[in-house]
C-alpha cells in the first residue's frame, strides 16, 4: 500500500528530465510531494537536514552523472549512514551497461531505471517503480528483478 501522500526526491541535473519526471508524476494515480536537486552535494545536504526534521522521503530517485557529486558517491554515502540505509534507492540513468548495473546492485540500489525517451513508457517506470519501493518490504529485490523496465500494461486511471 502506497503512502499518500508519496514523499519523493528527485536527485537529477538535467532540468528538463526533472520537468518530464514532474509532468509524469501528475498524470499518475497516486498523491506525491516531489522535491528536486540539480547535484550531489544539495543531496546529501537536504537528506542530512531530513534526518534532523522529518519527515524522510520514502523514496530517492537518483541520476548518476551529475556535478559537485556523483550519484555513485551519494549512494555510497547514504548507504553507509545509519539513518538513512534504508531509504529505496532508485537510480535513474541515460546509460545502461550492465558492469555499472551490476555495482550499482552490489552498493545496495534498489532498482535500475533507463530513462526513457517516450513520455507515456516514463509514466509508466515511475508508477511501476513506486509501487515496488513503496512496499512495507525495505529489503533490496533479487538481482533479476532489479532493471525496471516499464512492462506493467496499464495504469489505472
């Protein structure tokens, strides 16, 4: 069952990819509370001040390339913070190579999504990426489950 509202944060420094996961969030069956950073360090920043005053998000969806910090360094870092360990890790990428993928799973995300190019398959990775981290569950999934890749067929309207 799927909190409402959905606390999200979007970590991500292409402010259109922002604007695109934004536009997709609202056409979407679910109430959300998204809020976006354009770089690593405003991340570990916001989460560190989430720590402090509630409430966490329930789930962090993470580009990798962006400046000031990786999302390869953030995800270590959270990874390794008490506090936050447990936070759904949903890396969110233009890139797919499998190498990356497979220590990406092995740093702890939850889930791998390539961004994709078609607006509605986007509304449809969100949602099916929501539904999943959303879970009582915490726990990261079996390693063939971890690439999402949008093939839920229809979103409830």
């Amino acid at each position: 069952m799927m909190p409402t509202p959905v606390i999200l944060l979007l970590a991500d420094d292409d402010k259109d990819d922002c604007l695109f996961f934004k536009d997709a969030l609202e056409e979407l069956p679910i109430t959300a509370d998204l809020t976006t950073v354009h770089d690593g360090e405003q991340l570990m920043e916001l989460l560190a001040k989430k720590v402090q005053d509630p409430p966490p998000p329930h789930v962090l969806f993470l580009d990798l390339n962006m400046p000031r910090k990786n999302g390869f360094e953030c995800l270590s870092e959270i990874k390794s913070d008490e506090k936050l360990k447990l936070l759904p890790i949903i890396i969110f990428s233009t890139s797919f190579e499998q190498d990356v993928v497979n220590l990406l799973y092995k740093k702890g995300a939850h889930y791998y999504i390539r961004k994709p190019a078609e607006f509605s398959q986007l509304k449809k990775v969100i949602y099916q990426a929501l539904l999943l981290a959303t879970e009582e569950n915490t726990e990261q999934p079996a390693k063939e489950n971890f690439v999402i890749k949008g093939d839920i067929e229809a979103i409830q309207q």
